[in-house]
C-alpha cells in the first residue's frame, strides 16, 4: 500500500463517524427475488449492487446499500459468497486508481442476503479493511485490517462475535484461501510478502516473500496462489504445499487483478491501464505459465469471475462502467453490459 497519500476528506470524516460497532441496516429492495444463477457487481462510487441474471445477461436489479447515518455504506469494494449470503468488504475510499494507502480509517463488515438483498448484517471495524470472507465452511467471516499493525479478524458468522485476532504484516489488503480450505493467504503490501494461516489453528505458519506490493493471492483450483504484485507488474506463484514462489510472471504492466480458470487451464489478469485482459496458457513441456494473448474489455478493466463449467468471464471495466460477458474459449466480448459507476468486484452464484 505505497506511495498514494489518503487524507481525511469530507467523505472519510462521514465514514469515520458513521462506524459505529454494530449497526444493523433494513434496506430491502422490495422487488427483488434473485432464484436463478447470477452474477452480483458491487459498484463502488455508487455503493450500489448490479445483479446480472446469467441467462439473459441484463441486469434485473439493483440493491441499494448507501443508507443515512450510522447505517451508511460508501465506496463498498469487494465481494465474495457462501451459500445464500454475500459479504462485501468495505474500505469507505476509491481504490480504482490502486491500493496504495497512507493513513487508517473505519471500515465495514456487511453481510446481505442473496436473493432478496436485505442487509443482515452493517457492522463497523476499527480500521479499513478489503474484502470480508466467509471460511470454507462457512462458520465464520475473516476480515483484513489494513493498518500498519495488521491483523486479521475472524468472527463468528451467526453471532458475529470476535473469536479470534490473528497478527499479520503491515497493511494486510486481500485474504483469500486456498482450494482445499487448509490455509488462508493475506497480502501485506507493505512488506511485499503474503502471510499464511493455519484456517484451524489460526496461527501464521509461514511468511513468502513476493513483488513489489502485493495485493491478493488469488486461488487457483491447481493448488497455487496467484499473488498480483502491483507496484512489481509481476504475478506470484505459490505453490501451496510448500508455500515457495514456483514462479514468477512478469508483466510489463500494473495488474488489477488475477484469475485463474482451472477447467480450461489459464490464468488471466486484468490491465485497467490499457483496459485489456492477459491470458497465459499452462505449458506441460515448460511447466510454467506462457502468455497466450491480450483482448479487449473495457477501461479500468479489474475484477474476472468465470462461471462454474469455465465457459464464460464476466470482467469489470471501473473507468467505462461496465461488465464485459466474454467467450473464454475465443477470447471475445459477447455482450457489454452497463452498470452502476465504479464497477470493482463481482461474485457469480449458480
């Protein structure tokens, strides 16, 4: 989290006094009634979430998560699902321009409702955080602190009661976990390395050193980590059995985002600068990743989520405010689909 300053503006100082430690939130979009496979697009500036049905590709909702007061959600980032809950991480700042951060501010923990959108859950944090998670199984949120003492927060996820503080690097952004759900990977990007975490025990039991501020290590169904190290322009590969870098991609650009598609055995990553997405293909002759090609998406392209059988990515263009529907067989945009502003992450529920 290097070299952008954050000064407390007027929309920090609203965010700072709206956080309070349990604020519950009823704010249902009445309409409402997600039953079928869909993809759910946070946007950013307008603290909005688009809901893409999968079939139709049309957006067939938007749930509103501002609100007023104490209740109020602004500049929500990313998401993630387990079953019919989202829990969306929110840092109360624009990080679409990059991750780098200076200063501490509150956070939010909020937990909504798949298919109907309702809040379950507005909970204030100590310090900014980016992304909220559930554990594999469910029994439990975790919650980054980006602060210069970072730490890891894991809750209870029906009570939400704190269970447990886990220290961490300095100024911890994404956590994520690994495919078989053993170990949890959390970026430190002020000291360029990824903290590994024992999901039982909740210990630390290794620390690999990655690029040149790393922000996620982002889970490959190949039993690796893909850390996107944003100021190196590289990709990390860990390898999670032995927790070493078996790899590392150069890029040659900043890096929004990492994802790997296990069924048709590439990784992407998105470039928001040129509003393009990378792929590599897997070569078994090498065994390393080789760059297979580029396509275009839209501006501040970002986040990449595939669907279940791998056959189709739904990307996030921040700058341009849309979702581009791609045909991950031949790399091609079928559909652009306009969104709320700010499009960051997105989650796709089968």
């Amino acid at each position: 989290m290097k070299n952008i300053s954050f000064t407390a503006s007027i929309i920090g100082a609203i965010l700072l006094s709206s956080c309070n430690k349990d604020d519950n939130m009823d704010m249902t979009n009445a309409a409402l009634n997600v039953n079928y496979p869909a993809a759910y697009v946070i946007n950013g500036e307008d603290a909005t979430i688009s809901v893409i049905k999968l079939s139709t590709n049309e957006v067939t909702g938007t749930i509103p998560l501002m609100g007023t007061g104490t209740d109020m959600i602004m500049w929500p980032h990313h998401i993630s699902s387990h079953s019919n809950h989202l829990a969306i991480g929110v840092p109360g700042m624009d990080l679409s321009a990059g991750h780098a951060v200076t200063g501490t501010m509150s956070g939010k923990l909020v937990v909504i409702d798949a298919t109907t959108g309702s809040i379950v859950k507005n909970m204030g944090l100590p310090v900014m955080n980016h992304n909220t998670i559930y554990s594999p199984n469910g029994t439990e949120i975790w919650v980054p602190q980006m602060d210069m003492n970072g730490k890891i927060l894991v809750y209870d996820a029906t009570t939400y009661a704190l269970k447990n503080t886990i220290t961490v690097g300095m100024m911890p952004a994404e956590l994520t976990f690994s495919s078989d759900g053993t170990k949890a990977y959390v970026a430190n990007g002020d000291d360029d390395n990824v903290s590994v975490i024992n999901v039982a025990s909740k210990s630390v039991i290794a620390t690999v050193t990655v690029g040149d501020n790393p922000v996620g290590a982002w889970t490959g169904s190949d039993g690796k980590m893909y850390v996107d190290n944003e100021d190196g322009q590289s990709i990390s590969v860990i390898n999670v059995a032995t927790n070493a870098v078996d790899q590392t991609i150069v890029l040659g650009f900043m890096p929004g985002i990492a994802s790997h598609n296990g069924t048709k055995s590439e990784l992407w990553v998105s470039d928001p600068m040129a509003g393009k997405v990378h792929y590599w293909t897997w070569d078994n002759a090498m065994m390393m990743w080789m760059h297979g090609g580029a396509f275009n998406t839209g501006a501040g392209a970002h986040a990449i989520s595939f669907t279940t059988d791998g056959s189709t990515a739904y990307v996030t263009n921040q700058t341009a405010n849309t979702v581009s529907v791609v045909n991950v067989t031949n790399h091609t945009v079928t559909k652009t689909i306009n969104v709320g502003k700010k499009p960051n992450g997105v989650v796709i529920k089968m």
